[in-house]
C-alpha cells in the first residue's frame, strides 16, 4: 500500500495515535473510537499505531490482520511493531493513548520538525478527584524541548469529558419498543415482546460469574442473560453443563441464557439499548453504557496495588448521588462483589438487588446522569480544541 500523508504548513492536520493493547478491548476500542470522531467530525487525518490488529479486528471485522497498512473508515491503520515501522511525527499532534510509551526514535524525529508536534498522553478514564488538578498540565521535565500535555477524560467540568458522537443521543432516542423487537429477530433471540427483564454480561474471563448465576438461578422471577461469545461464554457453558460449541440458547433455573455473536464496536450500542441492564467492563463498554441510560455494573480492568477499587469506588462516589438511600447501598454492594472475585458475595449482593427491585429507580437514575453527562465537554472536541490552542 502506498500513500503520502507528509502535510503542508498551510494543512498540518495529521495525528498520529499510538495505542499498545493491555485491557483487551478497552485500549483498542477507545483509540478507534477517538480516530473515527477526529476524522469524521473534525476532518482531521488519523494515523493509528496499534501493537495487536487481531484484537482490534474484533472490533473492526473488516481489517485484515494480515495487513500491516490498511485505510479504513478515513483512518490509516499501522501495525506497530519496531521502531523502524514507524514513519510519523510529522503533523500537528501525536497521541500517547493511556501511557502507552514512545519510541526514542520518533521522539527524535519529532524535536526535528520545523514545527514539532504536540505530544499528548491520553490518560486512562477515572473518576478520583485529583484527575481535575493534572488536566492539561504540562509534564515535566521537556523531552528534546518537545511540550507535552497530561489529558485526562473524566465525569467533571475540569476535565475533558467523555467521547460522543453528535447524533448519539438522537439515535439512542430513536430506538423504541419496536426497534428493540427487531433487533433481537435480526440477531436471532426470541426476546423483547414478552417483556421478561435482559441482562447483558460483558466481563473479563476471571470475573466470579459462577455466583451471579447462581444468584439469576433462584430468582424469583424469569430473566435473560445475554453473553458475547468470548472466553467467559466458556466458563459459563462449563458451570452449567452445557457442552455444546453452537450458540444455541439454554435455561438455568429462571434464566434463559442467550449466547450471542461478539459485536463490532459499531453494533455494540444497540445491544445495550435493547437492553434492561448492562454488565461492562474497562473503558469504552463502560462509557457507552452509560450513553445508553441504562443501569449498570462496571467492572473496572484490574490492577496492581488494588488501584482499580480505588477507581470504583471514586466513579460510585459520583454515580450514587441522588439515589435513595437503600438503592445507592444495594448498587454499591452488587459493584464491589461483582469485583472482588468471590461468587459467594456476588451471589448474595445480586439476591438482594433482584428482590429489592430496583430496576424503575435505578432506570430514571440512569437518565440522570446521562442527561449531567451530556452537560461536560465531548472528549474529541476537547482535545481538538486543547491542541489547536497550544500549535501556533
């Protein structure tokens, strides 16, 4: 594949994103999700450097990961592998997604530009307050006297905000009672009409998923559990006896479990639109849940030094506000046992939960704070707007 994207002082818009894969899909799904809105709603030409394209074409059927080239969707898709497979550097902006570390070489090739770039470390997404006070600070101490900014999304007003296209809500708003019914004949699954509560559980491969479905097991009224095909659908299978590879439903106790293919990021919004509650997990299924203004159960990825519980803990802190005081109890109980990794906890905090009721105070709850969310800066927006203000 052969293209030049080496820009003009009078059309520096050229960004490079480099995302290395640590949380699975969270990683790649934020970076491709920030590249599309920066092409498509800013008109800003994207690079994305990514170390592992497989994960990515789950996301993205239409890559080929045996392509180390590709332009899809107006963005160009690079396999990072060796600093010598880089060619980038040269635009206005390169983008250090969560962290993830630059080449020495580019950063060089960087400090050689007439007009160097700005260097952005895209931070991961937390709601713990000191997030405002680094916000757009320059990181110390200057690197080849390239400037270089913190940029943290969050869930105030002194942060960057969230990603969102600009006609989500609209389409959210859209999908009624008969799209969600179709929705669920095109993927297969007879749900919808018989209005029986849907739950849709995507979780790491080690969540304790074991005692949440015992907990659905006793329930008193039926339920549907809807599970991506991934590592965690064989467990399940496993614990309840099913052997088979298809997709074919199943019933535990009062659920009838629905296996289902795993979503293209593009298909993903609609599940959890047609959905009653949604299990999530990491960054970006995290932050579509909550556009979708449904309630959920986040399970944060895991890290050392418990830092992921702190991170829990400070998003609750936020969410909980302006529920009753039982609900916010329940809530906070279902979340922390979902991530402790123990089934009995989780078995006992989904019990309480399920026979509590809480679903209508929690739906109107989740409508809230979508609708305070809605109030913040949309993240790509932000950061457009931070960059162009810093390249003269």
């Amino acid at each position: 594949m052969s293209y030049s994207l080496v820009p003009t002082q009078k059309s520096p818009t050229v960004w490079d994103i480099f995302c290395r894969v640590v949380d699975y899909f969270g990683d790649a799904g934020v970076c491709w999700r920030l590249s599309k809105l920066l092409q498509n709603e800013h008109g800003i030409t994207v690079r994305l450097w990514i170390d592992d394209l497989a994960t990515l074409q789950k996301l993205l059927p239409a890559l080929d990961v045996n392509v180390p080239e590709q332009f899809i969707e107006g963005v160009y898709i690079h396999l990072w592998t060796t600093e010598a497979s880089i060619v980038a550097g040269d635009g206005q902006a390169v983008i250090e997604a969560m962290g993830c570390g630059l080449p020495q070489s580019l950063i060089q090739r960087m400090a050689c530009q007439e007009q160097p770039p700005l260097w952005i470390i895209l931070e991961y997404l937390s709601a713990e307050v000191w997030v405002d006070a680094y916000h757009e600070l320059a990181s110390p101490p200057s690197i080849n006297a390239l400037e270089r900014y913190f940029f943290f999304p969050g869930f105030s007003s002194s942060t960057g905000g969230l990603l969102r296209e600009h006609d989500l809500i609209e389409r959210r708003s859209e999908f009624d009672w008969d799209a969600r019914c179709q929705y669920w004949r095109s993927l297969g699954c007879a749900l919808g009409a018989s209005g029986v509560p849907v739950i849709s559980l995507f979780a790491y491969p080690d969540s304790p998923v074991e005692g949440l479905l015992e907990g659905m097991r006793v329930a008193s009224k039926p339920m549907v559990l809807v599970v991506p095909e991934a590592p965690l659908l064989s467990t399940i299978k496993a614990y309840c006896g099913v052997d088979s590879p298809s997709l074919e439903p199943w019933t535990w106790g009062g659920v009838q479990i629905w296996p289902i293919q795993f979503l293209a990021q593009s298909e993903y919004d609609n599940l959890l639109w047609a959905c009653d509650i949604n299990f999530v997990r990491g960054e970006d299924s995290f932050v579509r849940a909550q556009w979708a203004a449904r309630p959920t159960v986040w399970q944060p990825y895991r890290q050392t030094e418990n830092t992921h519980a702190l991170k829990l803990q400070a998003f609750l802190d936020r969410y909980l506000e302006g529920l009753p005081e039982d609900s916010q109890r329940y809530v906070a109980a279902l979340w922390h046992s979902w991530n402790s990794g123990l089934p009995h906890e989780v078995m006992s905090a989904w019990q309480i939960f399920w026979q509590t009721q809480q679903l209508p105070v929690l739906r109107q709850h989740a409508i809230n704070w979508q609708l305070k969310l809605e109030k913040l800066d949309e993240m790509s927006a932000a950061l457009v707007k931070f960059v162009c203000g810093k390249v003269k």
